[in-house]
C-alpha cells in the first residue's frame, strides 16, 4: 500500500481487531469456506449479495443424499436418512422465521422466476378497468421479464400496462412518499405491485409494510420479491399483510448456486376457490398425493402451489445454512451488519470520499448489507477501480451502467475485512487504477 494508506490501516487495525474479538458472531465464520486465491491467499469477500459462501456442513449433506441414493435408490423417498418425501417440509419452520411467517404460509420450491410465475398466474387477475403492474425502474431484469410476459400472456401490452417508477431526477434511491403517491394515483388502473425487499443495484430496503398499506388501499394486491432480502433483513411478511413473496436461496441463505428458492402465501389466501392457479402433483394434498387421483386436492397452505417434487441435490445445502441463522439470531445479524455498514461507510468516506459517491442510503433503516459506490469520475474509471480491487484480493461485484456493490455479511465478514477492503480501494484510486 503507498505509505498514507497503509498508515490508515495499520492506525484503524487495532480498533477493527479489537470489535472481532468481542463479537459474539464471530465464530460463524470458522463454518463458511472463504474462497482463496490461486496461491492460497485468503480473499475478503464481499459478494454474498450474489452468491454466499459454502456453509462447510454442505459437503456432508449434499453426500449423505448421493449415498442414499447410490444404496437405496427409489426406496431413498421413505427410507433415506432424511426421507425424499417431505424432504421441502423441513425448511417450512426456518424459513418462516426469517420471512416471519407462520409456517403453512411458505415453501421450498423451484426458483425465483418460476415460483414468480406461478403465483402471477394466480394473483394478477386483470380486469377490464384494472389491469396495471407496478414496479421499480430498474428492476432485476428477471422480474421485469416476468412481469411483462405475464401481461402479454393475458393479451394486454406491457407499453401500457407495466408501471415503471424511478427516482427523482438527479436523485439515486426512492422516496417512500413518492411510492405512496404513484400507487394512488395509479390505483383505479392497478391489478398489482411487485416490489422487493431490498433494491439489488442501489442497495435501498423499503418499509414493506408502508407500502402494502398503500397498495391494498388502492385496490391492488401487492407481492414482493425478497431475493436480497430474506437473510438480510428482518421481514414480517405476515403481519405485514402481504399477498405473496418470492426469493432465491444463493444469496444471503447460502443455499448454493441454482439453490431452491422460495414462496410466501399469506394465510388468508389459502382456502380461496376463486382463485386459479398452475397446479402439479406435488401440490396436491400429501395424504392422496400417491393414489394419482385426476382431481387435485391443493395440500394446505402455500405448499398448494407447488408443482414438483424438490431437487433434493440442490436442496440439502440449504439445510446446512438455515440452522446457523437460528443460531446467531436475526436482530443479532442485524445489529452487527449495520455497524459493518457504518463502518465501510465511514472509512470510505474518510480515506476516498473525493472520489466516490455511496448511493446507498446512510439512514440504517433504508439499506441492508450491501453498499452501492458511484465513482465520480466516470464509468470507465470505476470499472478500472472494480477490476483493481480483484487483483488486490477483494471480492466484490459490478453493476453496468457505473456501480460496484460491497456486502460485509455479518455470518461470515469481520470488521478487519472490511478495513482492508477499504484501504485496497483507496489504494485502487491512489495507483490510477493500474
């Protein structure tokens, strides 16, 4: 490092050093595999916001289900150590706490997009006055791909129908009273608002509950997509009134890559008959499931929307991961990753305030684990700065058009992790990026 950074560094270090020893989480860390690089070198990773880490007890779960199989083959579904058949069920309690659900309201299964499909095909319902679709500008490509295909599905142009709103001019996040307003005013054409937990590029997390308020006092239905969310954040999806929710599972659960995801269905949508929706086997009721009856009885709660039976491969990681949550606590998590946070935050502003903007939002309420920096000389020097940072052993991500996101994880990150992430990019800067 040039000599004024790694004075900076070695001046903050004791301090960092000293809130690791203290912190009551740190021993979480001891069960995630860090990604190293070629030489070994421990990387400060900083992108669980995109993919967490191994939890270390994944191996051994993900081999018990491959030796079932290679010794019990079909008899695996009732007889494997973790029978196949209701092998989704287990994750019901867990996954309820960290969505703060009741239990019958979620379920494991599929993925984001699809689970967002299927529970489209039941709750977007347009009418002949009513028929809009509410996002955010920017959305994840994946949710806007979904959404207009659904409207299209029904025969009614996205042009028209898809509602997009973004910030003020000149202003990077949302303002909750500028939601609010664009829901009411929009609410005699709105079918439903789909709105996520936390904003994936700008890192923003919005008060859910104020905006279901908003939403069900303009007529719509209101589902959230949780993606960067759920493990982030504490959620209360079911005092909070929301129709639906959907996530993925290889973010801030460390369910793996193409890990299951995950659906919430509020308890009082349960026993509608007026609503449709897509069904398969694996839905019906598990009492008749295997009498392959051609009338389906949809199983209780939101495991009635389910289509298949889960991927046990890619489900057993998950097991893993969840019960390290319980264990450290959600409010626990919470309080050590705004005090990361406000820490990369701090430094940042410090040691390179001049040359970055962080889009984030300082109030704590508003932002999860990730920070988003702007650089503010341009698009071309922060990917050079981005780039940097990789050669220097800090992994983060790149958003186009002009963002780096950094995410200090409070199950795995340290304060000392976050200070040498600070201190690279700092140094990133000083080198021009070279």
């Amino acid at each position: 490092m040039p000599p004024a950074v790694h004075a900076a560094f070695e001046s903050y270090l004791p301090w960092a050093r000293a809130q690791d020893q203290s912190d009551a989480l740190a021993c979480l860390r001891q069960r995630f595999a860090l990604p190293c690089a070629a030489d070994g070198r421990p990387l400060v990773y900083l992108c669980g916001h995109s993919l967490g880490p191994a939890p270390l007890g994944a191996r051994a779960l993900v081999d018990a289900e491959i030796e079932d199989w290679e010794r019990l083959g079909v008899l695996g579904h009732e007889h494997a150590r973790s029978a196949w058949i209701g092998y989704a069920e287990q994750l019901q309690s867990p996954l309820a706490l960290l969505s703060g659900a009741l239990p019958q309201e979620v379920i494991a299964m599929n993925s984001l997009s699809v689970n967002l499909h299927l529970l489209l095909a039941s709750f977007y319902r347009p009418s002949a006055t009513r028929s809009a679709i509410l996002i955010e500008a920017g959305a994840f490509s994946s949710d806007r791909h979904v959404v207009a295909s659904q409207i299209a599905w029904h025969g009614l142009d996205p042009g028209r129908e898809l509602i997009e709103l973004a910030p003020r001019p000149g202003e990077a996040v949302l303002r909750a009273e500028d939601i609010e307003q664009r829901i009411a005013a929009s609410g005699p054409a709105l079918a439903l608002v789909l709105w996520p937990g936390v904003q994936f590029r700008t890192g923003q997390s919005f008060d859910l509950q104020r905006i279901v308020r908003a939403a069900h006092a303009a007529g719509a239905t209101v589902g959230l997509d949780l993606a960067h969310a759920i493990g982030n954040v504490p959620l209360s999806l079911h005092d909070h009134d929301a129709d639906f929710a959907v996530w993925c599972s290889y973010k801030y659960l460390n369910g793996g890559p193409g890990a299951i995801g995950g659906a919430f269905v509020h308890e009082r949508h349960h026993r509608r008959s007026d609503l449709p929706r897509l069904t398969g086997w694996w839905g019906h009721e598990a009492a008749t499931r295997f009498q392959m009856r051609p009338e389906f009885a949809a199983a209780a709660g939101a495991a009635g929307w389910a289509v298949s039976n889960p991927p046990i491969l890619s489900t057993a990681p998950l097991r893993a991961a969840l019960p390290l949550f319980a264990q450290a606590g959600m409010q626990a998590l919470r309080s050590k990753s705004l005090a990361l946070t406000d820490y990369l935050e701090s430094l940042l502003l410090q040691l390179a305030g001049a040359e970055l903007e962080v889009i984030t939002p300082s109030e704590r309420a508003q932002r999860g684990c990730q920070l988003s920096l702007r650089v503010r000389a341009g698009a071309q020097l922060g990917r050079r700065v981005f780039q940097a940072l990789g050669r220097r052993g800090v992994l983060c991500d790149w958003r186009e058009p002009d963002l780096m996101r950094l995410a200090p994880v409070p199950l795995y990150n340290s304060f000392e992790d976050v200070l040498r992430a600070a201190c690279q990019l700092t140094e990133a800067f000083r080198n021009g990026s070279a």
